[in-house]
C-alpha cells in the first residue's frame, strides 16, 4: 500500500463532520486514517463504511490532539503504512459555552488547548509528509462563528476566530510548496457538538445573564431544529480534496453565506442590535 494511494488524515473522526467526511474521502479512492481520541468510539463508521463497501479504505488511528506524542506517532505511523499524506482535514474539536464572566478560566484554557492548540500540533507534525506530495491540502474545519461572535459562544467563537488567523498565516507560508490551505464554515447543522456543549448549559436565575442565557438557547434550539443537512459538507470536503485550485475560503449553507455577508456591510453596532433582537431582547 505503501506510496499506491491517495491518503487523507481527518481528525475526529468519531461522529459528526468527521464521521462523515471520512466516509465521503473513502468512497472517493482514498485510504483514509480515521483519527480517534477513544477507539472503542469507531463502531459506527466502521458498521457505515462496512454498509458502503468501503471499509477497507478505512484505517484507525488513536490519535488525541491535545496529546502531541500520539500526534507524532500518528505522523510516523501514516509515513511507515502509506508513505504520503495528501489531505489532513484539521475537524476535531469542542465547543464551550456560556457567558464570558461565567466561564471558568479552566473552560477556556480546554475549548483553546483542543480546537486551537490541538489544531497547531496536527499540522507541524504532519507537514513534512504534505510537503513531500505534490499539491497537498490542509483543510480546516473552521466556523460561521469564526466572523461572528454570538452571545453565549464566547469561547467557542475564540477559538475559531484564532483558527481563522492560523489559517490566513498558515496559507501564505505554504504556497512556495503547493500546498492549498483551505478554511471552512459550516453554519448551523445537526451534529453532536451542540447537544454535547449546549445540551446541559445552565446559568443561575440570580446571573445577570440568566434572560440573556435563556433567549441565547431557544434561538439556538431553533436553529438546530432547523439546521441543515452536515452531509453538504462532507461532500464538499470531498471535492475540495480532488480540486487543483480551491478557493481559500466556503461557507455554508447559503443563509450562513447571507448572514456573514450583512454583517460585512452594515455597521458593526447595528448589526450587534439585529442579533440581540433575534435574541428576543430587543
């Protein structure tokens, strides 16, 4: 196998976009290294890939980003088994929520050390082998609250503006090497992030926040109802990968494109009352 094939890194791989995009990437021809923080977790994409007649293309890794000797061994292991690496898609990540003033330091230290740190760590290590195949991509599982902060997503929203800078930066340096830096934001979809971060998410009725908690909940109960299908962007990872010249950056679904759009040409006081009275605040 070694060298024969394409092969894709995607990170978290457990559930959601992760889930999916690996077995998009697999039924595309490539042997995919499906990374796990717990193993025991892979039952289902091995019981879908097995479904789709694609489980051979899938390979296991236990692989925690916020361990950087498991991210190193991982970057051994895809060297020695495959011998190129041409995708990492940068997914696994956390979302934390609540107020700033509520949050406690430790909370954002984690959402930081996981979606940002995590991020960093994956791709130094795995650079080395990008660089070695010809037109490489790093695709990074950014979001829309990467160009807007919304109330309640504080920590989360951090992270990913970070995301956004690394992903600025990180482009440019990697151009000498042909190597696309491709950043992606999802809007609302239905995937485990939320219910895992927002499901038990509760502020005292004394908070100064407690109305505004509540309004930041219903609006994103809402919307997770309402959200779309996450298999769009699982399919879109999969044709980035097979692209020559991606644009650099996607957002999606189209009313995440509109909002994000709004937000760029009004003002940015008018645009922060909109949403607090979508919040029902106002």
């Amino acid at each position: 196998m070694r060298g024969a094939e394409k092969t894709a890194l995607v990170t978290g791989a457990s559930s959601g976009f992760g889930l999916l995009i690996s077995l998009e990437l697999a039924a595309a021809g490539y042997q995919v290294a499906a990374g796990f923080r717990r193993p025991e977790a892979a039952a289902d994409l091995l019981a879908k890939a097995e479904e789709a007649g694609i489980a051979e293309r899938i390979h296991l890794f236990q692989l925690d980003i916020c361990d950087e000797e498991q991210v190193k061994a991982t970057a051994v292991d895809i060297g020695q088994r495959f011998g190129r690496l041409d995708v990492l898609v940068n997914n696994a990540g956390e979302a934390v929520g609540g107020m700033v003033e509520e949050v406690p330091l430790s909370g954002w230290r984690r959402q930081m050390e996981t979606n940002f740190f995590g991020t960093v760590s994956v791709t130094q290590h795995m650079l080395p082998l990008l660089r070695q195949t010809e037109k490489s991509k790093i695709i990074i599982m950014s979001s829309i609250s990467g160009v807007i902060g919304f109330p309640g997503y504080g920590p989360y929203a951090a992270s990913k503006f970070a995301i956004e800078g690394l992903g600025e930066s990180l482009s440019m340096e990697l151009m000498p090497f042909g190597i696309n830096v491709v950043l992606i934001q999802p809007g609302a979809y239905g995937t485990p992030i939320w219910d895992k971060s927002f499901g038990g998410l509760e502020t005292a009725e004394s908070s100064p926040y407690s109305s505004l908690l509540k309004g930041v909940l219903e609006y994103s109960r809402r919307t997770a109802k309402n959200s779309g299908d996450p298999q769009e962007v699982a399919r879109l990872v999969a044709s980035i990968a097979s692209m020559s010249k991606p644009r650099f950056r996607y957002t999606l679904p189209r009313g995440t494109r509109l909002t994000a759009w709004i937000k760029g040409v009004l003002p940015n006081r008018l645009f922060q009352r909109i949403i607090y009275r979508m919040l029902g605040r106002g």
